[in-house]
C-alpha cells in the first residue's frame, strides 16, 4: 500500500511532466527552465537535437520550433519508481506522443510530423518541489504525414 507521500509525490511527478510539456508547446521558457534543477543535463539526441544545459536546450527549441505552426506533447503512462531510502530521488519514464503541424506549401495542405517517444528521467526533490535533473528521449517512431 501506498504512504500519502508516495501518493503526494507521484501526483506532484506527474504534474511535472505536464508543465514540462505545456511549457514547450507554449514556448513559456521561463516556466521550461522551472522544472528542472539548475545543473540538469538533457539528452534530445535521438530525434538530432543537442546534449547540453538547460540553456543549451532553450536556444535549440527557441531556433527550430518556430519551423512547426503548432506543437502538442501528449505525455501519459507514467511509470515512476521512488528511490526507497531518503525519497528525494526518483527514475521516471513517460511516454509521449508528439504531433507536429508543418505550414502548408502553395498549393497544398499542411502536412504533420508525428513523433512517439519515451522521457527518461531522473527527478529530484527541491525546497521548491521535484524538479527534472536528467532527462533523455527514447525513439520509437517518427513519420511524416500530408
């Protein structure tokens, strides 16, 4: 059975991956950078983006997602296992789904890029809650649609 902290913290873990998606849909770079800690390292490497910085990730999103005229991350299936001595650490994997709108060409529909992954996380918790401190893609699919 589950302590209320477990619970608590499960909730609170979930939620972070939901302000991490709505902050990159939204381009909300101050709330991106306010889910993870301050020395967070993050692995987009499996789609062809950086390993770096938080601020290393900002400037990637900030150059290409201006090519998409809308992003959704859809993050579900979370599967969280809490570090049993201590309770401060936590290894995360939720599955994303991720649809990409492309603009149209003259003469055409707009196209979509779809891409499914899993995150790969490591969290931590801070005096201001969990926050991401690692966090890597896993590819399972991408395909080009219209």
């Amino acid at each position: 059975m589950l302590s209320l902290q477990e619970i608590s913290d499960r909730l609170e873990i979930q939620d972070l991956m939901v302000r991490y998606a709505h902050a990159v849909d939204t381009r909300d770079w101050p709330l991106f950078r306010a889910v993870f800690t301050e020395d967070a390292t993050v692995d987009y490497t499996a789609f062809g983006g950086p390993v770096g910085t938080v601020d290393e990730v900002v400037a990637f999103l900030s150059s290409v997602l201006p090519l998409f005229t809308a992003t959704q991350h859809l993050v579900a299936n979370c599967a969280i296992e809490l570090e049993r001595e201590g309770g401060d650490r936590a290894t995360v994997r939720t599955m994303c789904h991720n649809p990409m709108a492309l603009p149209a060409e003259a003469g055409k529909e707009p196209g979509v890029l779809v891409c499914g992954l899993w995150y790969r996380d490591t969290v931590v918790r801070t005096p201001e809650g969990w926050r991401l401190s690692e966090r890597a893609e896993d590819r399972a699919y991408q395909i080009a649609l219209g």
